[in-house]
C-alpha cells in the first residue's frame, strides 16, 4: 500500500489524523496519540491503545508492505 494512500484511508475514519516526519508516520485518534509506523523498516509499529479494528487492520496492512512498494512521494 502507498503511503499516500494509507493516509487518505486512515483520514476517512473521522476522528483520526497522520502526521509524518522523516522516520515514521505518528497515527492520532481524538488528538491523542494511538500508532506509530515506521518509514524506514517493514513490519515495525506501535500500538498505543485500543483502536477499533480497521484502523489497526489498515496499520498492519501498511506496515507489512515492503518499504519500496510504498514510496509515492
């Protein structure tokens, strides 16, 4: 999955908003924190918190798509 294209999925939820900086994608729900997803190694996030199922499925799905399939920038 791009990263583009993460992000616009995980915006549509609502309440949930995608901050980027160099290294890793900062998931917040409510201004709050929730995921974090790294930019640079596959399969490396972290979960702060229940989040309802979808948000952590599509978080799972981006983190396991290798790095040089989610390039779009």
């Amino acid at each position: 999955m791009k990263t583009s294209e993460f992000i616009r999925k995980v915006e549509m939820l609502g309440v949930t908003t995608v901050e980027k900086d160099k290294t890793m994608l900062h998931i917040k729900r409510h201004g709050i924190e929730a995921a974090n997803v790294s930019l640079e190694k596959t399969s490396y996030f972290q979960i702060c918190g229940k989040l309802p199922r979808r948000l952590l499925n599509l978080i799972v799905d981006y983190a396991v798509t290798d790095i040089s399939e989610r390039d779009d920038d």
